[in-house]
C-alpha cells in the first residue's frame, strides 16, 4: 500500500528531527534545519586567519586556504540549508571526493555529492565531512597567509577549530602549542637553554648574546649548547656561533617567528666562512630585519626545516666552503656568493643566483635548470627515497615528543609547507634523556630497556660501545653532542635491523686508535630493508683538531639500504694534533651494503681512499673532498702497482651499478708541494 503524502511528509519531518537530535547527542549540529537558518559572512579559524578563496577566483579548483580576514568576497561564505558551504556561487569541496588524511579542499560547482557536505560539531568547534568523517584541517599547524585547507583525522588541535558566521570564538587558545610553563620541561640539562614568549626580549637577547660570545671563535672548545624557543613570536638577533643548535619547538616551522635574524657570520675570522664549522639552525621562521638573513657557513653547519620570509645570503664577502640546505622554504632569493658547493634538498624558493664549483639541488621547487659545467649546476627533480631527520617538538598539551617523518620516494618540496608531514610521534616518556656525565653504561641499559635516547650538548667519553640492537630506536642528538671513544673502542655499532634513526651527533676520535668509529651492521650483513632503511641525519666524524686523534676509518656502513643525509668525515687539517703521523686516519666512509644512498656527502683530508664504495646498487647526490695536505713525500701518498695517490672516491672494480651527481675533488699538497697529483 501507498503511504499518503501527508503520512510521508509527517515521517521525513520526524526522520530529520530524529536525524538531528542524534547529531546533537554527539556534539554534532546540522549546519542549518531550514532555509531561513542559512548564514552568511566570515568563517574564521587557526591563528585568526579566514577561510579564504584564493586569488578571489570562481574557477572550479581553487584553492581554499587561510588569509588574513579583509572583509572581501572571497572570505564570504554561506552555510546553507543543504549541508553545503558556499562562496562565489560556488561549493567547498573535498577535491576528487576524497576520503584520505591530505586531500585538499577547493571551490567547485555545487553538486550535491557527500564531498560538498559539512556538519559542525559544536563542542569540538570543527566541520567535519561527514562522507570521510574527517575534519577541515589548516595543513601543516600553520597560520601563515597561504595555507591550503585539508581533511585530517579529527583531533583536538587549533588548527582544527573554525567559527561559523554566527559562532563564537573557540575557548582554548589558537596557537598550536602552549607558549607558557604549564607543563615543566624534562630535565634537559645544563646545556639547553628554553625561551618563551612571556619573556621580554631584552631577557631572552642577553643571554643569547653570552652564548655567542663564548662560541663566536671557540672552534675546537668543549662547551655545547642547544637554544630552544618555544612556540610563540620573539623579537631578537640569534647569532650562531660554534657548537650552538638554535631550534623552534613547533610542529611547524612557522609556529616559532623570529623578527630579527638568526645568521650566522665570519666577522671572527675578517669575513672568511671556510672554517665557520659545527652549528646548526633548525625548524624556525625568520622575518629579516633587512629583508636579508646570512647563513655563512662551510661544513657540518646544517639549515633544516627553515622559513625565511625574505632572501638568504650564504657567505660574508670572504670564502666560504659549505653547506647544506633541507627542507626549507624560502620566500625570496638565495644568494650563494662565494660559496665554493653547496647542496640543497627537498626545499622550494623563489630564486636562486650565484655559481661557483659544484652546487647541486635534489627535489628543489624553484632550483635553477641542470646546467653543468657552466654554469656548474646539476639538478635532480626529485629524492628517490629519503627520510627528513627526527624533531623534538610541544604539542598542544604542553607535552614534549619527538617526531619521526615518513619514508618518502621521489620527494620534491618541502614536507610542511602547504602538507601535514606524514610520520609518528613518539611522547618523550620513550626516550631517555642522556645528560653530560652519563655514560656507555648508562645509554646502553636504557637502549637495553627498549628506550631511545635523547643526547643533550655535552661531551662524552666511552670506555665502551654503544650498541643499537632494536629495530627502530632513534637516537637523537642535540648542540652538536660529542661522543669520544676511550681507549680504542668503537664508538657505536648498530644491528642488522630495521628503521634505526640516527642524527645530529658528532664522532670525535680518541688518542687511542680506533678501528672503526660508527658501523651500521655488522660485517657481512645481508637483510634487506628497503621499506623501512636505517638512516643518518646531521652525523658527523672528527680525527684531531680539538687534540690528536686516531681511527682507521670513521663511518662504515655494512648494511643494505640506509640513508645517509648530510656527513661531513674530517682528518682535521688544521687545529691540534694535527700532523701526518699524529692524527692517522685510513678511510673516511666505507660503504659496504647494497643500495645505499648518500646526501650530502663531504669527506675531507683521509690518508688513503677517502671515500670507498664496495656495495651495488649505491647513489651518491653530491660528494665534496679535499686531500690531504700533508703527505710528506710520495711514498707516503702512494696506492701502490704504481699508481703514485689515492683516488678521493674509490667504486670497487666489483661493482656493477654505482651512479653519483655532483662529485667533486680538490687537493693542495703545502707540506711537499713536489707530490705527484695523479691518482687511481
């Protein structure tokens, strides 16, 4: 029997009442019952930004993002009686339908299809679709104008939190992160300095400058400091000087602003950046004071995860030697100077002038076009499989973590910058944290305990190794903190397993001769780990300078597929205990596993082969290297079956497959300028 239409009516009044109580039973409200209810204005949201039509445009696929609100028709939305959300005639819409973390919002024809339809859940103060069940996600926890509007599995963050025409203003703060003491910080030690917004600048720029002062020239010092700002806007001059790692504690770079600067110069050595070693900047956004931030550097002095709003300047006038670049955005113009190389990875631009030996950009957005020799550019589209390093970071609860990215392949840009960079984060009760005055004993019983470490600035003598054995584990090192293997051990030896993350430590070479200083796998391992390769980030390798040193080789990779993402391995050529008998040292890195790949590579100054490759299968993205300069005749610089050196980058004669961009070499005998420059 046919129901009446007034019997229908009467049931699909009573389902969408029905329909609309159970919605508010969970917090959820329909966006409007009737026609009369529709509302019209500004939706605002994360950081007090509008939802916004970018470029005003009516066009189907326009991106929706956040901008400043002006009032203008492009940040007038209408929240309809149809679940819909309108603006220039036209539908927010979940591009191609989709229902993954990541798909972008945009405008589109209206169409009545479930990527058109929006509820807002009143308690929780989001707009969720409810065809994926996710929630209208400002991507990458970033306010900045710009940025592209998600879905994203629905959580607790600002960044999730809109107000609707007639709403009210959410009732938690809109910045990503506390910016206040109302969670204590761990206990990171001596060497780690916390700021937050609620200090006065004149505080927080004292005590940066006292930090400069001691590190401006302290090269081969012991004193290791890591500069930690909490989310929130500062208005100070960072100058980094030796052994400082300046970082923001944002999930986002620009969660942490710094009007002012944070550079580095080479005023200490009259403008010459060659030997500005050891430093770090990472995770932070800078607004110039000029417009312009320096950044001159040589080797070991990593830029990550930066947003400069304005231009970046790589050397001070004099020479300079670097540098490494990764996962940064840059507003304007770098301006490489004198620099003699230079890589960058997965970062985006405006432009880029300057040229000189060797620069080399891999997954760069904005890198000027392959042109080698002349000018000496060699550009790669993408990384074909690359991790970005480890990053401590505050969440929106006050709490710390550490966050581990994804594994990417053939990655281009930046992964924050317009994205929600896929990873883990693991809460800080994972880690223990490693303070100056623990020791090999110490760091191997939490290892042993299934703990990762956190390893604050400071120096640490090892009577013993430190032995990674679980898949996984991530050690993470902070203000360049400085392992030294006593008495002839191995530093640290990594198992044949999984996923381990190792960043941000340096390798100093004890008195007593090592044989190895860092292996990753033991000697004939064989498992394969591709979907899920060890990796190594920042980690660098030092015989002599800070006194004499010895080790026979000081990184050797024994297993398959790791990454390794900027090293620089130096026989010191300058410094104390300093001399071709002093500060012995064989090989600089010894690659011995299959498909194992290389970012970054500078290996300086060893006594034999420099570098030698006897796995398939490896790519090198740019390898810088000097010889040494001391050899004192040329029996001493000799490979033997007459060859009269050593070749800088040594692929065995049994190797198959081996591919390398931007490889480059130099060499400057000024002990006995008479030794033959030739070599095999």
């Amino acid at each position: 029997m046919q129901p009446s239409k007034t019997r229908l009516r009467f049931q699909l009044r009573l389902l969408a009442a029905l329909a609309t109580a159970a919605l508010a039973a969970v917090g959820l409200t329909v966006l409007s019952t009737n026609a009369t209810a529709a509302v019209t204005g500004a939706i605002t949201g994360y950081g007090g930004k509008c939802i916004d039509v970018a470029g005003a445009s009516s066009a189907n696929g326009t991106a929706v993002q956040l901008w400043t609100c002006n009032g203008t028709g492009a940040q007038t939305w209408t929240v309809g009686d149809d679940g819909t959300i309108r603006a220039l005639g036209k539908c927010m819409d979940v591009t191609a339908a989709s229902t993954a973390n990541g798909a972008q919002i945009q405008l589109y024809d209206c169409n009545g299809t479930g990527a058109q339809q929006w509820t807002y859940n009143s308690s929780a103060q989001t707009l969720v679709n409810p065809a994926s069940g996710k929630c209208l996600d400002a991507t990458g926890v970033s306010s900045a104008d710009g940025t592209r509007l998600q879905i994203w599995t629905c959580g607790t963050g600002a960044n999730q939190k809109w107000v609707l025409p007639t709403g009210t203003p959410p009732t938690s703060s809109p910045t990503p992160t506390p910016t206040g003491t109302a969670n204590p910080a761990p206990n990171f030690g001596p060497n780690v300095v916390i700021f937050d917004p609620s200090m006065s600048s004149s505080t927080i720029q004292s005590r940066l400058n006292t930090i400069f002062s001691q590190q401006q020239s302290n090269q081969f010092g012991s004193a290791r400091y890591a500069v930690m700002f909490k989310p929130g806007t500062y208005s100070n001059d960072v100058n980094v000087g030796f052994y400082t790692h300046v970082l923001g504690l944002g999930f986002s770079p620009d969660n942490v602003t710094i009007n002012g600067g944070v550079h580095v110069e080479a005023d200490w050595f009259g403008g010459n950046a060659t030997q500005n070693f050891w430093r770090a900047a990472e995770n932070l956004s800078v607004n110039p004071t000029s417009g312009t931030d320096r950044w001159a550097v040589s080797q070991a002095a990593p830029y990550r995860r930066m947003h400069v709003r304005g231009n970046l300047q790589l050397d001070d006038g004099g020479w300079s030697s670097g540098g490494f670049i990764a996962d940064t955005v840059i507003d304007g113009q770098i301006r490489s100077g004198s620099q003699q190389q230079w890589l960058s990875r997965n970062s985006r631009w405006g432009s880029w002038t300057g040229q000189n030996w060797n620069m080399v950009f891999v997954g760069v957005q904005g890198a000027p076009a392959n042109s080698f020799p002349s000018p000496p550019y060699t550009t790669v589209g993408s990384a074909p499989v690359i991790r970005e390093k480890p990053f401590l970071y505050i969440d929106g609860s006050g709490n710390y973590n550490v966050f581990v990215p994804a594994l990417r392949t053939n990655a281009s840009g930046a992964t924050w910058s317009g994205l929600t960079p896929a990873g883990s984060s693991l809460p800080i009760s994972q880690f223990t944290i490693i303070r100056p005055g623990d020791t090999a004993a110490t760091m191997n019983a939490a290892l042993a305990s299934g703990k990762n470490l956190l390893v604050t600035p400071g120096v640490y003598h090892l009577n013993d190794t430190i032995r990674v054995t679980r898949p996984d584990t991530v050690i993470l090192g902070l203000g360049l903190a400085t392992l030294i293997p006593d008495n002839g051990v191995t530093a640290m030896t990594v198992a044949d397993v999984d996923g381990v993350k190792l960043a941000g430590i340096l390798f100093d070479a004890g008195t007593t001769n090592s044989q190895v200083l860092a292996e990753i796998g033991p000697a004939g391992s064989s498992a394969g780990h591709a979907a899920n390769p060890t990796s190594l980030h920042d980690v660098f390798f030092r015989v002599g300078g800070a006194g004499a040193g010895r080790a026979s080789v000081s990184l050797r990779i024994n297993s398959n597929d790791v990454i390794v993402d900027h090293t620089w391995i130096w026989r010191a050529d300058h410094g104390a205990g300093v001399g071709w008998t002093v500060n012995t040292a064989a090989n600089g890195l010894v690659v011995n596993g299959n498909n194992v790949i290389g970012y970054g590579l500078f290996v300086e100054h060893y006594q034999q082969y420099n570098l030698v490759w006897n796995g398939n299968g490896g790519r090198t993205y740019f390898f810088q290297n000097e010889l040494p300069y001391d050899p004192p005749n040329q029996a001493s610089w000799s490979s033997g079956g007459g060859n009269l050196g050593w070749a800088a980058y040594k692929v065995a004669n049994s190797v198959t497959s081996h591919e390398a961009w931007g490889v480059g070499s130099y060499c400057f005998f000024n002990v006995n300028p008479s030794i033959d420059r030739k070599s095999k």
